[in-house]
C-alpha cells in the first residue's frame, strides 16, 4: 500500500487531521488498532439517552471546538448548575451549599462529545480509515517512510511520503519500534509527557427522574469519602433519561480488581448523598481509562494532580525533517491535553504537511 499521509490513530485530532487533509484535496490513509473511532472520547447510549463515559465538556475561548459544532450543526448548551452543592466530608457526613461548582459555564454538545466523531466519520472516505489496524513500526531511508501495520495478526506495510503519529506519547515510546532507532533524548522526552486524564475512571448513573434536580440540588458535588471524589449532573441537553457521573479516586489497581464492589459502593454513595431514590438507577456503568492500553500506559496509573506544560519537545521537532510528525492534543502548544488541543495539533499539521507535500510537487 503507498499513501502520501500516514496518520495513526482515529481520536479526535487523527480525525480533524484527516478531514483538513480531505478538504486540501491530498492523498491520506488513517489506521487505528481500537475496533472504533474516537480514542478518549466515549459516548455510550443508555436507557435513549446518551452519554459521555470520556470528555463531556469544553470551555468559552476554545475557538475551534465551537466552530466544528457550528460547521456539524450540534447544538452547545452549558453545564447544568442549578441548585445547591453537597460535599461529603472523610466520615461520610454530607454538608449542603458547602464547595464551589467547579464546572460551572463549562460548555456541553447536544448527543455528547461523540456527536463530533459521527460527523467526522460522515464527511471522510470511509475506504481512507481504517479500524483494528495496529501501526507497529516505522522505517525512515532516503526512500521514504515504511510502516508496519498488524490488521488482526496479518502483517502489512505501507510506504507513506509523511507519517503522523495521533497517538499517546508514551504509547508510542512503549509500542512502536523506530528504524533508526530514537535517541535516549527523544524517548525520555514521549516518556514524561503523561496521557492527559488516562489514568481516570469515571462512573454514570442513569436515571428516569432527575430526582436530585427535584430537590433542589446541582448534582455537583465533592466527597472527601469515595469512592466517587467529584460529582457532576450527565444528563441529556433536554429531557430524560437523567445522570449523574463521578470521577473516581479508588486507585487504578484496585477499582480493576473490584470493579463490581466500587460500583455497588459508588451507588450507595449516590444514595447517602443524594437521597435514598437514587437506589434504582436504569443504568449503572463504569469505564476505566487507565485500563486501555491504547490510551494509558503503566506510568499514566496514577492521575496527575496539575495540568502538565504540553507541547512539542524540543527533541522531537528534527524528526519532521524525515517525515514522521507527532500530533496528539499533548503536542499542542496552548491547549494541550484538551480537547481543543486535539484540534490545534491538527490544524497545525495540516499546515505543515500541506507545504511539505505542495514543496515536492
Ligand atoms: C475521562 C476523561 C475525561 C476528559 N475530559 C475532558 C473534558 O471534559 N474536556 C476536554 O477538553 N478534554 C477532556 N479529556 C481529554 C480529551 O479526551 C483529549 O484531549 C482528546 O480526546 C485527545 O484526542 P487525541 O486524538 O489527541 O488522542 P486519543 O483520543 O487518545 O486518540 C489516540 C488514538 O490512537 C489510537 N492508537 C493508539 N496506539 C495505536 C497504534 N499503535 N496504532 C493505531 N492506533 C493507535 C488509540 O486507540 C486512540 O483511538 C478527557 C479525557 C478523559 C480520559
């Protein structure tokens, strides 16, 4: 196979990279090894509702995120932050109006965060993308690029003029093999950028009736208790079904040895915090992020408590003079690990990738 653009990964960034890539009228191929689209983003339909397991909001000044829900026509409404605030302290007491809502004027889409992958995968050749595609290993020669893909055990190689690595950092310095190798430099540099919230879980209860709505509270709330430690309201832009989801704080090893107990904890928190009618919720589920290797590496286990200084290494910026470019939202300058840093690598890939393929013509 011979493309002019490899990009490897179909998360948020690999997509607006391929649709810049679409609208520029140039040659690209997209393999991702996940069985579907999106990457950190997740949105899952439950009970007719539907709801974002990964990213669920974006904030005003993040340009780009608002126009692509301008251009796919998916309507933006902002966090629902009506009513009181509840903190639970370490005895698992519940103060009313105490804490601060963290996620206020926090801005959501209409049919989640995955409204913006449905429509990136309606406007992209679906004969360009390609799922359950491992990218493997990359060779840089005079030549060019030649990468190695896994489609399911089955070897296959792609000579590429350009390849973008959508991918994790620290999924690349531990999955993809470099001829010639990185130098110690370049891979301690993928190492300590850490994958931006790949370390947490989150947990979303699923609801008829809005029964904390009915009692005058948010559904923001923080917990000193667990195992749930931040609260937000999930629910749909109108309408039912109602939820509410929590970060949670049980370490990752743990909650992946007692997933069924965390849950049946995180629904008694839920009851001693919001009421005993929350007792039955339609749907109950947890997505663990730190258990996908795509995504969270050994080191990303553990959350990191500040927002890392993200950006392109300066180690890394002479590769693109062979050709192979690194684009997840953590190679964002300004944004980085938002989703509106997904969008920035892209469009400054675009660019990029755009001068070198004119410059070859
Ligand atoms: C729980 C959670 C909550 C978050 N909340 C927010 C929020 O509210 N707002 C916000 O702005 N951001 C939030 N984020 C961050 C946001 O999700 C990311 O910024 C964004 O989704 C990153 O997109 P990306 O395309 O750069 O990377 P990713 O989404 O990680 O995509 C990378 C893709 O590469 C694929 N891949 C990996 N290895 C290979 C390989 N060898 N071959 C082929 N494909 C490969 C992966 O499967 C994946 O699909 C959150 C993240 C999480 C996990």
């Amino acid at each position: 196979m011979q493309t002019e653009v490899l990009i490897v990964g179909g998360g948020l960034s690999g997509l607006a990279l391929a649709d810049h890539l679409t609208r520029q009228g140039k040659d690209f191929l997209l393999v991702e090894a996940q069985d579907r689209l999106g990457g950190r983003i997740m949105t899952k339909e439950s009970a007719d509702g539907r709801f974002d397991l990964g990213p669920a909001w974006f904030w005003p000044g993040q340009p780009r995120i608002a126009a692509l829900a301008r251009r796919f026509n998916i309507q933006v409404f902002e966090q629902f932050s009506t009513g009181d605030l509840l903190f639970q302290d370490q005895s698992g007491a519940v103060h009313r109006g105490r804490g601060y809502a963290s996620m206020q004027g926090s801005l959501r889409l209409a049919g989640g965060m995955g409204s913006l992958i449905e429509a990136f995968s309606n406007v992209l050749d679906p004969a360009r993308v390609m799922i359950r595609t491992r990218f493997t290993a990359v060779a840089c020669s005079r030549d060019g690029i030649t990468a190695t893909l896994d489609q399911g055990g089955m070897a296959l190689t792609v000579s590429a003029g350009q390849i973008v690595l959508a991918v994790p950092p620290r999924v690349i310095a531990d999955t993809v093999r470099f001829d010639p190798a990185l130098n110690a430099a370049q891979l301690q540099s993928l190492k300590d950028m850490p994958t931006w919230m790949a370390g947490q879980a989150k947990i979303l209860a699923v609801y008829d009736t809005p029964h904390w709505r009915n009692a005058g509270l948010s559904g923001d709330a923080m917990s000193h208790r667990g195992p749930m430690a931040e609260i937000h309201d999930a629910s749909p832009m109108a309408g039912g079904p109602y939820a509410l989801f929590g970060f949670v704080g049980v370490p990752a090893g743990a909650r992946a040895a007692h997933k069924e107990e965390v849950m049946q904890m995180a629904l008694a928190q839920l009851i001693a915090m919001f009421g005993p009618e929350m007792a039955k919720p339609r749907d109950l589920m947890l997505q663990d992020w730190a258990a996908v290797l795509e995504i969270a590496r050994p080191q990303d286990q553990k959350p990191v408590g500040y927002h890392p200084n993200y950006g392109l290494p300066q180690a890394l910026r002479p590769l693109a003079e062979h050709g192979v470019h690194f684009g997840s939202t953590e190679t964002a300058e300004v944004f980085g690990g938002f989703l509106e840093g997904a969008l920035e690598a892209a469009e400054f890939l675009s660019e990029r990738l755009k001068s070198a393929i004119d410059a070859k013509v």
